[in-house]
C-alpha cells in the first residue's frame, strides 16, 4: 500500500515551522511525525503540502493509497485501523479525519459516501506550536518503547551517576562519562554518536538524537528533545530543538521550540513564566492575533535559521519567525516576523542575498548543502511574510 501524508487544516497554526516543512516533518518525542509513521508502517512515505514545499517534499501517488493526517501521531491501535482500510472507508476523531482510502481515478473526496470508522482511544494531536513542547513526554516515551523494544542498549559506561538505569537506552557510538543521569522521571535515549561531557546534570525525559551533543556542565529538565546534530549547553527545560540548531552556552531555555539552524549567543535567556501567573498567549498565523495557550509556562518559538546575539533576552510567549536575526539590548517585541535585522530599538528587512550568504556557510560547515530548493523555499517564505514587516 502507498502511504501519503497531508498537512490538514492545522498547517498554518503551525506556522512558522511549516513555512519551511510539511507537518510530517515536525519533529515531537525522538522522530519526526513522518519517521513514526514509517517506523509503525515499515514503508516510506510521501507528502501533500503547499505547492512551493512540493519540490522539496514531493507526493508519490500510485494506484491505491492511503491519505494519512500528519497531525496525529501513531499509535499500535491506529496503525491497525489504517492498514485494514479498504476502499471508500475513512478513519475519524470526533470531525476530524485521520486517514482515508483512495484511488487514483478518485477525483473528488466526498466523505458523506465513506464508511467512517470511528477512533475513540487516546491519541496525541499536534495542533498549536506549543502542542510541541508540552505534548513532547508522552511522545518521548511512545517513540522510546517503539524504538527499544527487543534491543539491548549498549553499556553504560561506570563513570556515570545513573539512577532508574532501565529507563536509558544508548545507541551505537554514543560517548558519555562522569555525567548524572536521573530516568526515574522518564526515559532518556541517547541516539548513534551522540555525546554527553562531563559534569553535564540530565532529569528525563529526555532525547538527544544521533550526533546531538551536551555540553560542559549542561543542566537538562525533561521533557527535552536535541535534535541530530544540535549542540546544547546552559540550563534546558522542556524543550524540543530541531535538528543543526546551537545552543551552545550558559543562558536558560525552558518550555520553548527551536527550528533547524537556529542559533542562540551565550548567555541568550528567555522568561517562560509572566511575573503576574497570567496564561500565556502566543502569536497565532492563522488568526493573525494572540492566542490563548491555556498554558502558565510558555516561552519561545523559533523558525528555521534565525538567530540572536550575545546576551539576548526573550519575553514570555515570544514567537520569531524564520530567518530572523536579533541583538542589542532590551527585550525584543513578542512577536518577530521572518527576515527582520535588529531588536528592541527596532527592525528592518533582512535581505534575502544577506540571509542567504550567512545559511551557505552555516550549513557548509556541517557539510550540507544549501540547494537550489532551499533557495526557493525561503525566497517564498519571504514573500508570504512581507505583510508582517514595516517595509
């Protein structure tokens, strides 16, 4: 059977993020949604998403398929459902539907004529950027029983202060010694090469993907997710951090998302609490407004390759767009759009040819490309985003 994964109506709360990715390639718990799905189905899977994404992540559709909405993570009980699907028959959640039989001559999808199939059991949903972080514990530990399950972890070395040692799995070439790992509180993964230094301070749950990397003296409260190839020192709480971002110095992070090729400045601190215990409201694309999170504790959400300098101090509920570069002193605005240049005292537009040149070297330096398709997307992404600038 041919897999296809849609973005559903969620895509623009989801914003910015999937200005640069289709929902199946948010990455929530260990994996991204795509590599859960691919896991529970062992197959690939494509994508529909926004036409300028398409070239990046295109769609494969064959003679059957099944429509999958990326916004719901997997599960043994959904996956079940989904691979006994047959045609015109659609799986829903209340009005929502999560996956659908079709064909290639189907033109029209007319849900009225489908067989629905309901599914009532728990199911993690990810449709507000902050879903992110505080939905990232109970996908950290679906993802580590699915990942673990009939394998042995390597050993952990005897340097190490361990307490609760069955909830920790260390895949093939991870270093880690004289670190304090607490898994009592959740399980924490160690991904292929990754790397915990010395004195670095970890409570679970946590999941530090292949080649991520501690620092010195990193301090970690989960639930946390370092994503491949991310560098992470100073103080983190309940955080999810794509892949290729840095933070690699003192400052505090707490229950906040960072996109891939962020990178913070020493000593950058963001507030995840307001001073009066109000709900934290969060800018919202879809309504053009701030949104009501229902959470005391939210704090920054970050786009793809922006960036902040030394010393940087981030408000309550603060969202950034995508390739937005910040400094100087005083607290930023809560709400950046994408190529804004500056802070406090004020923005202008972060040029394309600029913000280009600067992804070239950053990604070179991890030996990635930085293709024509990238080029395009961001060029879009800028575009779309000029009615948020003053220009």
């Amino acid at each position: 059977m041919n897999y296809i994964l849609f973005d559903g109506p969620v895509r623009n709360q989801l914003l910015p993020f999937t200005y640069t990715r289709p929902v199946a390639d948010i990455r929530v718990g260990i994996l991204t949604i795509r590599e859960k799905w691919e896991h529970y189905l062992q197959t690939t899977t494509t994508t529909v998403t926004e036409d300028y994404l398409s070239d990046k992540f295109p769609m494969v559709e064959m003679e059957e398929n099944i429509m999958l909405n990326a916004s719901y993570l997997p599960n043994n009980e959904l996956v079940e459902l989904v691979k006994g699907l047959e045609a015109n028959q659609a799986i829903f959640c209340g009005e929502d539907v999560i996956a659908f039989y079709t064909t290639e001559a189907q033109e029209d999808i007319d849900f009225s004529t489908f067989e629905a199939i309901e599914f009532d059991n728990d199911i993690i949903k990810i449709e507000h950027t902050w879903d992110i972080f505080s939905k990232n514990g109970d996908a950290i530990q679906q993802d580590f029983d699915l990942l673990t399950e009939g394998r042995t972890s390597q050993p952990i070395p005897t340097s190490n202060n361990i307490i609760a040692p069955e909830n920790i799995f260390i895949e093939e070439g991870a270093k880690l010694e004289y670190t304090t790992l607490n898994a009592s509180s959740g399980p924490i993964y160690i991904g292929k090469h990754a790397e915990i230094m010395e004195g670095s301070l970890v409570r679970g749950p946590l999941a530090l993907c292949d080649h991520a990397t501690l620092k010195l003296g990193a301090k970690i409260y989960g639930p946390t997710t370092v994503g491949p190839h991310s560098k992470v020192g100073g103080e983190v709480n309940n955080s999810v951090i794509f892949g290729y971002s840095n933070k690699g110095h003192d400052g505090f992070l707490g229950n906040s998302v960072l996109g891939e090729w962020c990178n913070l400045g020493a000593d950058t601190n963001n507030s995840n609490l307001k001073n009066n215990y109000v709900e934290v409201k969060l800018w919202d694309y879809q309504t053009g407004r701030f949104a009501k999170t229902g959470l005391q504790f939210c704090g920054l959400i970050m786009g793809d390759h922006s960036k902040c300098g030394i010393n940087t101090m981030f408000n309550t509920g603060t969202v950034i767009g995508v390739n937005a570069n910040i400094f100087g002193s005083g607290f930023p605005r809560n709400f950046v759009p994408s190529y804004s240049w500056g802070g406090a005292s004020g923005f202008t537009t972060y040029l394309t040819s600029k913000a280009f040149e600067v992804a070239k070297v950053v990604m070179a330096r991890r030996n990635v490309e930085f293709t024509a398709q990238d080029e395009a997307i961001l060029t879009q992404v800028f575009e779309d985003t000029k009615k948020y600038r003053k220009e």
